[in-house]
C-alpha cells in the first residue's frame, strides 16, 4: 500500500526528519555551490531546500504533504527558496523543463520500487537539456526485508539501470559524513541529462 504521508506528519511518525541538511550535501556544496534553479523533490521541512538556497538562484522545494510544506514555509528564509505543495509524477507544466539542478535525498528510497523508472523520467522532465541530478541514495535502510519499506533498499547495480539510459554519470563517492546510524549505507551521484534519444 502507499505511504499516507500526510498522516504520517500529523502523528509526527517521521524518522527520515533528521532536522539538518544531509552532512553529504553540505560537504558538497562546501567544494562546489550549486547555481540556477534547483527542485528537492520529497522535501519534507525543508532542510536541505535552505542550504541549497544559499549559493542558488531559486530553491523549490515540493512535497505531497501539506502539513510539511507548511512546517517549511514557517523556518525562517535565508534565500530565495519556498515550498510547493504537489507531486513530482504530475508537475505543471511551469515545472518540466525548467530547473538547472534536482536534488535527491532520500525521495528515489521512499516511494515503492515500481514507480522508480516513472521517478526517473520525471526528474528527468523537471530538468532543463544540460540540467544535472546531484543525488544521496540511501542503499541500505537496515530493513530485514527489502520489502518492508519505506524506505527501501536499492543497489547501485539498480541505479545504473535505471539512471544511466537517461543520464550520464559524472562522479560518485560514498559521502565522508552522513547522519548518525547512516554511515557507510548512502552513495552519491552527480549526473548530467543525456540529449533525448531520436529513433533510427
């Protein structure tokens, strides 16, 4: 069954909030700011939005609960980020096309297995033709099953499946820092958007 996220934010069930920005992201944009318009998808309170938000030229940040928009719109600004309340398997037209960067944190692990080829094209959609995927995977969230999600397992044999036939991958690491329990079970990617492919 899919995840009621808003009941989950009403009975404050939320072990993915870790009230700071992913160490891993921070350790990133510490090296290298990352410019434009910039989209985090499955945003939650906005953690990660606001760090962006510093070197950025918009940060948005979307999420499917209202209770986390709101949550997030209630920190203070340090940029020029806000919050939308919506899906990323259904973005206004305004939203495809038109972001330099999507940032991904822990949204590709949440959402069941089936929809993460539809989660890759529509991050892919959101994005502009040169837009780059900057992204924390959560490999092993310590599930005894990889069925009992969310969050659920995924490998990096499964990510270059479905990543690479849309995306070219530019750099991976495992991050230096994580949040405590974390370390060692995250991978990060940066990938830049291949051109559409034109059938033969």
């Amino acid at each position: 069954m899919p995840t009621d996220w808003e009941a989950q934010y009403q009975k404050g069930e939320t072990p993915w909030e870790k009230g700071a920005p992913s160490p891993g992201l921070l350790d990133f944009l510490a090296m290298k700011p990352v410019r434009g318009r910039v989209l985090v998808p499955g945003c939650g309170l906005g953690h990660d939005v606001r760090a962006l938000a510093a070197s950025a030229e918009e940060a948005v940040g979307l999420d499917i609960a209202a209770s986390a928009v709101a949550a997030a719109q209630r920190f203070s600004k340090v940029g020029t980020e806000h919050y939308i309340l919506g899906d990323l398997f259904a973005l206004p037209p305004a939203m495809r096309g038109a972001f330099d960067w999507v940032f991904e944190h822990t949204c590709f692990c949440a959402i069941q297995p089936a929809q993460r080829l539809a989660y890759v094209e529509a991050v892919a959609g959101a994005l502009k033709p040169d837009g780059r995927l900057l992204a924390v995977f959560y490999l092993d969230p310590g599930n005894d099953s990889p069925d009992e999600g969310p969050p659920f397992e995924v490998s990096i044999a499964e990510l270059d499946r479905l990543f690479l036939p849309r995306f070219r991958l530019l750099r991976e690491w495992l991050p230096a820092r994580a949040y405590p329990g974390r370390e060692g079970r995250e991978w990060m990617r940066m990938m830049a958007l291949l051109p559409p492919q034109i059938p033969a």
